[in-house]
C-alpha cells in the first residue's frame, strides 16, 4: 500500500514556508516578536476550531455554523460578569460555558433525534443566539477584562512565550487525551466511520452526536472567554470572523469532511497556516476587499488539493 504524508506535516511544512516567504518580503517578518504574535492568533483560531474538529470527525455531514455566534455569547457573559474583577474571573468562565453546554446540547439534540441537518440546525440557531444577544444587551454592552485574564492572553510569561500558548499547549494535550485515550473518542472516530456499523458494535450514536455538538459550542464559549482577555472589550459580531477559517482550518489539518478521519493536531497546524496568510496578506498592505478576495481564493486553491485526499473506507 502506498504510504500517504500526514497532512499535518504538509500544513506544518506550508506554515515554515509561507513564515520565510513573508520575511523575504518584508524584513521583520521572522523576527521572534512576530512569530510569537503570529502564534498567538493562531491559538486563538485553533481553540475555536476544536469543536468543530469533533463535529466534521463525527460525519454525518456534520459543520456547526454556530461557533462564530457561541464565541461572541461566551464573550459577552463573560465581559457583563467579570466586570474588571479578578475575583469574578471564575464565575465569568463558568457562566460562558454553561451558556456553550446548554445551546451545544440543543445543537445535538435537534441533529440526533429530530434529524434537522447539521447546517440547518446550526445555522438556525447561530439565528437565535445573535437575535439573544440583541434582545438581552440591546446593542449596549457594561463590563470589562479581568486584568489578570488580560495579562495572561496578551503578555509574556517563561521565555518571551505569551501565556496563550501555554494555555494552548496543555488544551492540544487534552485533546489528544479526548480523543485517543477515552472511549467517546473511539466512539467519536466510530459513527464517523459508519454509524450503522456503530451502532450495531453497541456505540450509543444519538448519545455520541449529542456530546459532540455540547462540546463543540462549549469549546466555542472557551474561545470567547480567552478572547475577552485578549481584546479586553467585546463587540456584537466578535466571533463572526471565526466560522468559516475555523472549518478551513480543520480540514486543512487533514480532518476529512465525511468523518472518521482526523486529529487535533492537524487543526492546529492549519489554523497557523490560515494566519500566516491573513498575516502576509496585511503585510503586503492590500485594501480590504483585494485582500478578501485573494484570501478565498487560496482557501479554495489549498481546500481543493486536501479536498482530494482519499480516507480507508469498508
């Protein structure tokens, strides 16, 4: 059998050249300040994106178009609860990912037992949660950052590395735990494979889908909760930019979009390859709607060539 490269050595190889691509361009660019900034962006795509590596794993045709509207709701709670308080920063984290279980666990709910199509579901109710937003906040927002959650997200802590990427390495780790090391893993890589086959191995599937997506937007809060200290203010379309990047990152690590082949990894490789290009593009100084348009278009170049990656199917 011919061996086929790990998509996530692709997306890491793509990310080393696209990095001394844009350093020829612009000196400064592979400076270590840089690299660090570049990181920390992609942490923040990637720990958005992790939900929906669970979900697209699963099958099913399985997308959440919700994550987006979940990250600026887990923002918001966060933002109205912390207040400024360093001792609120727990209650403030809590309460978002709270609000990700419950609206995740509809999610699953809607998909498993009323069988509404993933896309439908969860575009549905990224409806809802933004038409929430609008009724609760009314276009005015009151809180603000913890400045110990600010100073975490945003400086350095051991060796000039931001705290993000601590915190992002020891989230991939959980991951990997999730998925390989515990039965709803192997589950997971299961009803991806073939739910009929699944569920006559005595995999419980609707119980599977539903943790999934519960997960999914969960992960999603978690992101709006680690944005707030980055951004320290929230707007009402913060996680709006994260939907879609956040689909292309996954597949771009090598997940592949019928389910039962993926891996973390491969999302976070792909998530620092999407913002090396949103990086080089800024870099090159282009306006808005150029750089809109070649963005898609590479997406739609490197999404075509992973696209056509083949996965072992019975």
């Amino acid at each position: 059998m011919k061996r086929r490269i790990s998509p996530t050595l692709i997306a890491l190889a793509l990310a080393v050249v696209l990095f001394f691509v844009g350093g020829l361009i612009q000196p400064g660019f592979t400076s270590f300040e840089l690299a660090m900034n570049i990181l920390r962006l992609a942490a923040f795509l990637g720990i958005v994106a992790a939900g929906q590596t669970l979900v697209i794993i699963s099958g099913g045709e399985g997308i959440d178009l919700s994550v987006g509207a979940m990250v600026t709701l887990g923002a918001i709670i966060s933002y109205g609860l912390i207040s400024k308080r360093d001792d609120r920063i727990l209650i403030g984290f809590l309460a978002s990912l709270g609000a990700g279980m419950i609206i995740g666990t509809l999610n699953g709910i809607g998909v498993a037992y009323l069988r509404i199509p993933p896309l439908v579901m969860t575009l549905g109710m990224a409806t809802v949660i933004q038409g929430l937003i609008f009724a609760v906040t009314q276009g005015s927002l009151e809180g603000g950052s913890a400045p110990l959650l600010s100073k975490i997200t945003t400086e350095p802590l051991l060796f000039g590395i931001p705290g993000i990427l601590y915190i992002w390495a020891a989230f991939a780790g959980l991951m990997w735990l999730l998925l390989q090391r515990t039965r709803y893993g192997k589950n997971l890589f299961a009803i991806g494979t073939n739910r009929v086959t699944a569920r006559l191995s005595g995999v419980n599937v609707k119980a599977t889908v539903i943790t999934t997506y519960m997960l999914c937007s969960t992960l999603a809060s978690f992101g709006g909760f680690i944005f707030l200290g980055y951004y320290e203010r929230v707007f009402l379309n913060l996680g709006n930019p994260y939907t879609l990047p956040s689909i292309a990152a996954v597949v771009m690590g090598g997940t592949v979009l019928s389910g039962g082949v993926g891996s973390y990894w491969g999302t976070m490789a792909g998530s620092i390859v999407l913002t090396l290009i949103t990086s080089l593009l800024t870099t090159l100084r282009m306006e808005e709607h150029l750089r809109q348009i070649v963005y898609g278009a590479i997406l739609l170049v490197l999404l075509a060539a992973y696209g056509r990656q083949r996965a072992l199917r019975q």
